[in-house]
C-alpha cells in the first residue's frame, strides 16, 4: 500500500506570504546616501535662493526699479545684517523674539491641551464654546493687541496674553479634529481591556488623535508667531527688549529698507527654521510610527 504524504503543499507559500508581510512591517533603517540627500533635500531651496536673489538684482540692474528707497539691493541687505552681527546685535534681536514665542507657545500647548479634550468629550461644552474657538481663530492676532495693552500695560505679560489668545483655539481645535477622527473601535477597545477614564485619554485617545493634535500644534506655532509679531510692531516700547517686530518698526520710523528686508528676512528664518527642527521632525515621526511614510 503506497504510503500518503500528509504534508500540506502550500505551506511554503504560506511561509513566504507571512515572510513578505513581516517584511513589509520591517521598518527600512539603511541610511540615505549623502549625494541623494544633497539632491533631494539641499540643492532645491538653494536653487530657489539663487533665483530670488538673481530676480531681485535683476529689477536694480535693468532700473525696473530704481528707487533704493522702495528696493535696497541684496548688497546693502547683507550689510544691514553684517553691521548688527559684528555691534552684537543680531543674535540679540533673534533670542528676544524666539525665547517670547516658544515660551508664549508652551503656555498655550499647556492651556489648548485640557480645553481641546474637553471640548471634544463633553457635548456640553462643545455646544458651548465649540463656535467661539472657532471664532477666536479666525480673528486676526492683531485685534488683541489694543485691548491686551490696556489691560496689562506694556511688559511681557501682554506679548504672552497676545500669543496665547492666537495660539489656545487653533490647538484646541486641532485635538479636537484629531480626537473626532478616533475610530470608536479603538474606544471599545481601550474599554475593554480596561482602559476608561485618564487611562483611556491617555493611552487610547491622545496617542490616536496624534495627527491631528500635531497640525493643531503647528498652527499653533504659526498663529503664536504672528501675533508676537504684531504685538512687537504695535506695543513698541524700550522696556521690552528689541525683538524682530520691534526691528521691523523702527527701521519703518527710519525709513531705512534695508533694514526692513533684514528683520523680514529674520522673521521668516526663524518660522522657517523652528518648522525645519521641530515640527517636521515631528511630523514625520507620527507618519511613521503609522506607516504612512513612503521613502522615494
């Protein structure tokens, strides 16, 4: 009698589909080659660099515009920055503006937090305050600063009073998008296996909704950003220290432009700089850890 083999013939089929998916939730950790990160990441914003400052010379060279008055040449920006750089001032400028924001933006993540879960849990207070967060934000930061140096005077706890009525709703707002987006089988889930309660916000909801709560964040930050600015243009005062928006005025009352384009240039540094070290970091780790970044 001709013996059976009871081996199933698909079990090395089996083995390779569950060795592609395993394979597939292997996160990729060789490391990117310098010349495509150079490619990729370094050489495009350069380019554009180049390009502005080309179009911009251009508009002197050709007298298309011919009046340093309304347009300085890159040449007497540099020197704008090159003269405060070597009087110490320019690092100055920078870390009066920059310590007020992330500092005005901490107070705000510590206050929007809280009041972003409740909204989003208590149907109560979504009915209440819901429409008025999203009022706040849309209101321009610059509305704020009248009423806030009256209340307060002209010191410090205005800027962050300022920063913190631009910043607190789009923060709020964002967790609570994030939060409305959970599953409910995630809920059900964290429930059961015990989960209810801080627990459940903690360990189920925050980590759920991070998507969302990351780009309340990052409005947060710009919103928080904005209305120092327009505090600092505004409440103009010695007793505050020169920070950028203050730099920006007085080279207004100067009517010198180079100084002008210095301290706009320095405003968008710094926003672009705080994106590129914090929140796009930030950013890609929350897309990651879900598997939704795809490497090129």
């Amino acid at each position: 009698m001709a013996s059976t083999d009871t081996t199933p013939t698909d079990a090395p089929a089996a083995g390779s589909v569950e060795a592609g998916l395993d394979a597939l939730e292997t996160t990729q950790s060789s490391r990117i080659p310098f010349r495509r990160t150079l490619i990729d990441k370094i050489l495009p914003p350069l380019a554009a660099i180049a390009v502005v400052l080309l179009v911009w010379q251009g508009l002197i060279t050709l007298k298309i515009v011919d009046d340093p008055t309304k347009l300085p040449t890159p040449g007497a920006v540099w020197g704008a920055f090159r003269d405060d750089w070597l009087q110490g001032k320019l690092l100055g400028y920078i870390w009066t503006s920059v310590s007020r924001g992330l500092l005005g933006f901490c107070l705000a993540l510590v206050l929007g937090t809280p009041l972003g879960l409740l909204v989003a849990r208590v149907k109560f207070v979504r009915a209440a305050i819901g429409p008025i967060l999203s009022g706040l934000q849309s209101l321009p930061s610059v509305a704020w600063v009248p009423p806030a140096v009256i209340w307060l005077g002209l010191d410090n706890s205005m800027m962050y009073t300022v920063i913190l009525l631009g910043a607190v709703p789009s923060i709020a707002n964002g967790l609570v998008s994030g939060v409305d987006q959970v599953p409910p089988l995630f809920l059900r889930a964290g429930r059961t296996l015990g989960a209810t309660g801080v627990k459940g916000t903690w360990h189920i909801t925050l980590p759920a909704a991070l998507p969302g709560y990351v780009a309340g964040m990052k409005q947060g930050w710009a919103f928080s950003w904005r209305s120092l600015m327009a505090a600092e243009i505004i409440a103009n005062f010695p007793d505050l220290g020169t920070g950028l928006g203050q730099l920006l005025e007085n080279a207004r009352t100067a009517s010198d432009m180079a100084m002008v384009f210095e301290a706009i240039l320095l405003i968008l540094f710094v926003g672009i700089a705080i994106d590129l070290l914090i929140f796009s970091p930030l950013e890609r780790w929350v897309l990651r850890s879900r598997g939704l970044l795809v490497k090129g």
